[in-house]
C-alpha cells in the first residue's frame, strides 16, 4: 500500500509537478523580459531616455514600497494557490481580489483539505477559469467600460472601493471558521498594530501578521501533537 502511494506522488510529480515548474518559470521570465517593451519602444523608436538618476531613483522608491510584497505575499498566497496556481496568478495578476478567491471558493465546494495534490488541482482548474473570465470581463470593460461607468451613480462608483475588502474580509472568515483559535489571533495581532501601536507602516503589518500567525499555528499545532 505505502509502496503504490510512492508511485503515485513520483508520477503526479514526474508528470504534473515538474513540467509545471519548468514551464512557470519560463512564462514568468518572459513576462518580466517583455514589460521592459514600452521602455525599450520609447528609448530606440521615439529616443526618449529620461536619464540614470531619474530611473534609478523611481526604482529605489517603487522598492521601497512594494519590495516586502515580493516576500510576502507568495508566501501567504502559497498555502491557497498552490505551486501551478502561484505561477498563473503572479502571472496574471489581481491575486489578493481574484486568483485568491476563486482558488478558495473552488476548493471549499469539492471540500478538498487544503494543502493536497487535490487541492493543488482543484485550484489550478479553479484559477484557470478565473484567468479566461478575467479576460472575457476586461475586454468588454476595455470597450465600454468607461460609458458604464460613466452612467452609474456616484454612489455606485463609491461602492466599488468595498469590493477587495470584501473579498479579504470573506476569505478570511471562511478560513478562520475553520480554525477559530488562528483566525482569532491574526484578528488579535492585526487589532493591536491598528488600534494600539498606530505607527506601523503598512509593508511592516503585512508581514508581522503573516509570519505571525504561522508562528501561532506551528506553536500550537506543536503542543496538540504532543497532547
């Protein structure tokens, strides 16, 4: 029995695992390599440049910035998208309103444990059908998004700034139900850094909460083992 279960995972990783990793890595790389185009177009077609300082100095600030979320946020989304998900999603993009949820939400209505190979699956499938809808969506709003928008009321428009905490907001309840004691305390940590302490910059909350809290479940699944 275990024997044929090493066969299985060996297979599932030859055949699934491994191409995916080749694959991802090869999509991702190109994609980094083709966001300098429009940089390139400007510098050779249209020959503007506008100078090492002033790129080196835009580049230090966007560092500053969002540099913690090329940490963090793969290593907090990892656990949901899994390995073949966490290559479309960066790839694609909206990872925290998008590709998070839709992984979760597929995963919870084929009740997969988190953290399998069938949930690894379970989410690919999940995340995919998000990437050909997001592109359905975007081109109609690409054509007349602007005019929709437009013809809404303004407190319509307004709503609209809910959404991801929403989304955030329900993700988190779905997944702390199901460990009360882990979604308490990132509740917990969070509420003391907003409301106690004040000063923090975001690019600091973001990862105290994430290693934080895994912190917290690896402590405490530690004592449970052990009991």
């Amino acid at each position: 029995m275990e024997k044929a279960i090493e066969n299985k995972e060996l297979s599932y990783e030859q055949s699934f695992t491994r191409p995916i990793i080749k694959y991802g890595r090869i999509t991702n790389l190109l994609a980094v390599l083709f966001s300098f185009v429009p940089s390139l177009v400007l510098l050779f077609y249209f020959d503007v440049f506008p100078g090492v300082e002033n790129i080196l100095s835009g580049w230090v600030l966007i560092a500053s910035i969002y540099g913690i979320y090329a940490i963090v946020e793969p290593v907090s989304y990892f656990p949901i998208l899994g390995l073949p998900g966490t290559y479309m999603s960066f790839l694609a993009g909206n990872i925290g309103n998008m590709r998070v949820p839709c992984s979760a939400i597929a995963q919870e209505a084929l009740g997969v444990a988190p953290g399998t190979k069938k949930a690894e699956l379970v989410s690919t499938i999940g995340i995919a059908g998000s990437i050909i809808t997001n592109m359905i969506v975007v081109t109609i709003a690409a054509v007349g998004g602007a005019a929709l928008m437009n013809a809404f009321p303004p407190i319509v428009v307004e709503a609209f700034t809910y959404v991801s905490p929403a989304i955030f907001g329900a993700i988190f309840s779905l997944y702390a139900s199901k460990r009360l004691s882990y979604g308490a305390f990132a509740l917990v940590l969070v509420g003391i850094m907003l409301l106690v302490i004040k000063v923090l910059p975001v690019y600091i909350m973001i990862p105290v909460a994430t290693f934080g809290t895994v912190a917290f479940g690896f402590m405490t699944h530690g004592k449970e083992k052990s009991k």
